[in-house]
C-alpha cells in the first residue's frame, strides 16, 4: 500500500471523528448573457450538496492599512481572520470549486470559496470569504 493510500484511509477515520459541521455546497455561474462583471448566482441545474466538513478560524494574523491619510487609526494594525474548511470529498456527487458557495447548515452563514487545496487523497481544504447570512 503506497503513502497515498494510507494517508486516504487515515483522512476517512478522520472525518469520521472530526467533520461535525454540516454544509451544504451551492454551484455557481453566470447567467446565460450576463455581463462578464456580473454576480454569478446559484446554478438551477445543479442541486445543492450536503456534506460534513471541519471549519477552522486562524485569527492571529494581522494586517496594515494601506491607506496614506493621516490618522492613526489607518497605520494600526487590524485583525484579520483566514477561515478553512476541511472535508472529506471523494464520495461527493460533484467537487466545489473555486466562487461556489459553502453555507454552513447551523446557522446558515454563507461562505465564498476563495481557493481549494487538493492534494488528491480525498479530503480538501476550502479556504473561505465570509459573504454573510441569508
């Protein structure tokens, strides 16, 4: 059994103990016609796709304002958060990718994928935008 493989059937017992959070992934595109600029919305001809996934925020990063005004509060540092999601994705009837949306079921925060890291064992990481609640 190579690496891989034993790295695959680690992530399955993995998920297993830690995925508790439920999302559900929402495909999105463009609408036929619709300008290049314009806001994708949720595809009709692909259902929404339940899954258990494990959601972590990593708040201790900060970062400067770029502004060049004057006042102190613009030089300050400021909180920024980089929110991941991980889940276990080989049974998934479609792959989210990057743009879609994630919603997390429990209190039905809405989340844009920003970038998915795979590294082709089957759990991926979806780093997320925080777009809000409907």
């Amino acid at each position: 059994m190579s690496f891989s493989a034993h790295l695959a059937a680690a992530d399955l017992v993995l998920a297993a103990a830690f995925d508790e959070t439920e999302f559900e992934a929402v495909k999105m595109h463009r609408a036929a016609g619709a300008a290049r600029g314009s806001e994708p919305v949720p595809d009709p001809d692909v259902l929404p796709l339940p899954f258990m996934g494990t959601l972590d925020y990593e708040p201790s990063s900060t970062g400067l304002g770029t502004s060049n005004r004057t006042a102190p509060d613009d030089r300050a540092p400021r909180r920024v958060t980089t929110i991941l999601a991980t889940a276990f994705v080989s049974a998934l009837a479609w792959m989210p990718k990057t743009g879609d949306r994630l919603r997390r079921v429990s209190d039905d925060t809405h989340y844009q994928i920003v970038t998915v890291d795979d590294d082709e064992t089957g759990r991926v990481g979806f780093w997320l935008n925080r777009i809000g609640t409907a």
